[in-house]
C-alpha cells in the first residue's frame, strides 16, 4: 500500500512566527500568560473553487489537519507540557511524531474569498493545511471521555490545561 | 514549503471488506440496520516500539487519522448521505476529498502487543493509520457547536444522524 502524497489546501497566517510564541493548546489560550485568544487566517490555495468550501458557513467549528513544518525527527518518548514525566508519544499531541500531523477543533469566524477567519490557533504563522473537515458533535463531541495520564496529571495539579508556552527542545 | 512524505504507522483489521459494508460514521452505528457496533484491531508497525503507543491505555478514545485509500480523485461538491443536495467537499466528511485523510474518534478498548483494540469503526479493513493522538475532552469536544447545513437538514428530518451504508458512487 502505496500513501499518496499530499499537498497544501492552504497556508496558516497568525500571529504565532516561532514555536516559542505559540499556546500548546487552541481552546486554552485565555489561561495562558500569552493573554488573548489570537485570531488567525487560513489561506486557500488559489487553484481551488469557492464551491469547495462556500458550505462551511454556518459552522461554529472546523478541523484543521495540519503539517508541523517545524518538527524535526520523533521518539518514542516525550516530554508534554503537563506534568513531569515522559509519555508515549502517540499518547500525547507533540509535534515530534512519526508523521508530523497535527489537528485542532478551531472556531470559524467568517468563511471570505479563498481564506477562512478563524480563532483558537496555536498555529506557526505558515503552517500548511492539508485538510478541512467540518466540526460535528454527534461525531467528535465525548465531553466525558476518559483522558488515562491526562486526567492524572489534571487530578494531582487541580488544573485543566497545559502551562503555557515553553522554549522548544 | 515541501510536505512531508508519510508512511502507514498500522493499519485496520476490521469486518467491513468493500466500501458499501461501511457505515458512514463510526458513532451512529447502533442507529443503522446494519447492527451491532464493530469492534476492530489496529495493527501496528512492527518496527515501532512499545514506548510509543503503551501510555495510550486510560484513555476512552482517541483519534485515528488514516487515508481513504479507496477514494479516487476528487470533486468541490460531494452528496453526502444526509439530505438531498450536493454540499462543498471541505463541508463535509466525504472521502473523496483534495488529500484523502480520514479522522474518526473511535472507542479504545485494549492496548494489546503491537495493536490496539476499537469499537466505534466506520473503516475498511486494510486502511492505513497515519497517526494516533489521545482524545482529549478540553480540546476537542464541543457538544453545543452549530454545525451548519448538517444542523438544518437534522432540524427537517427529526434525525441526528447519517441513513445507513448505501451504494458507492
């Protein structure tokens, strides 16, 4: 089997232009010392038809599949924001993955002429987009899921969200 | 900006052989004829260690991002299975999409020696899994988002969710 390769649908423009700069998390920026939640854009390519996305209006949130362009390598074990510790790292959202693949549930403000307004990114200012899928509740909505090391963590510090940024290794 | 290129990570072993076996998403199967909820394997690399995947054992679900690897080509208006017209691709969760990644939040039942046991599959056997991330609620769930054209067609039909498996295009 034979993976396809893939190309940008779209470039991410934010405020965010070095990994320091960026919150680990979209949906936990007011927590951070970071301050307001940033706004950001995502850039279409030109090449793609309005018919391709004009649907997405009416929609409070989207998915962003994404590249982490700044990733360099992986293993096994790393070290997340929350708590002290390494974990595996397909049991934590770094960016040093086998495939450096990234997704964020980000709110959608506006859907204009080939770029999407939207808020909530921790994204690199350039990151590419390789995907845009729109965000269901009956479908991505498990507000009570159990989160194993993550809730350990949450339950021993009395928090609910990563610390803020750190200095990238 | 050059995009990486990706490699399978595992692949699904799971019930449904040919594209029209498959519901159309994996939560909303008790809902459909076709009965029970499958539980399904992710077979994974061989080559990769257990450090990497072993902290994943706690949490309720998580996120499989895989590639449709039957999708051929794509079009910017699809017919999805709910309602009557065509909708914007990036609109929907069709898999004949620009890049043909796939995303499913899908129930983790067991971290086994180089695989993983789900329940919750809407996947073909054989799909390749380019990543595995925990879900976690804080980030990812949003019980009360507007979801668009999805929510109107819902608020018409009474329904919240999919009809069941039909012919593929």
């Amino acid at each position: 089997m034979t993976i396809p390769i893939f190309h940008a649908i779209g470039f991410v423009r934010s405020p965010y232009v070095r990994r320091i700069d960026a919150p680990h998390q979209p949906t936990v920026v007011e927590g951070l010392e970071t301050g307001a939640v940033a706004e950001a854009w995502i850039d279409l390519d030109p090449a793609l038809p309005p018919e391709a996305w004009c649907d997405l209006a009416g929609f409070e949130r989207i998915w962003l599949i994404f590249v982490f362009h700044k990733s360099e390598g992986w293993k096994p074990k790393v070290k997340p924001p929350r708590g002290k510790g390494k974990r595996s790292v397909f049991a934590t959202r770094s960016p040093h993955r086998p495939n450096a693949l990234g997704l964020s549930a980000v709110e959608l403000l506006a859907v204009e002429d080939h770029r999407l307004h939207v808020r909530g990114v921790d994204l690199l200012d350039g990151t590419p987009v390789l995907d845009i899928k729109p965000y269901v509740p009956y479908s991505d909505a498990f507000p009570h899921a159990k989160a194993g090391w993550i809730d350990e963590v949450d339950a021993l510090t009395g928090l609910c969200f990563a610390p803020g940024p750190r200095k990238p290794r």
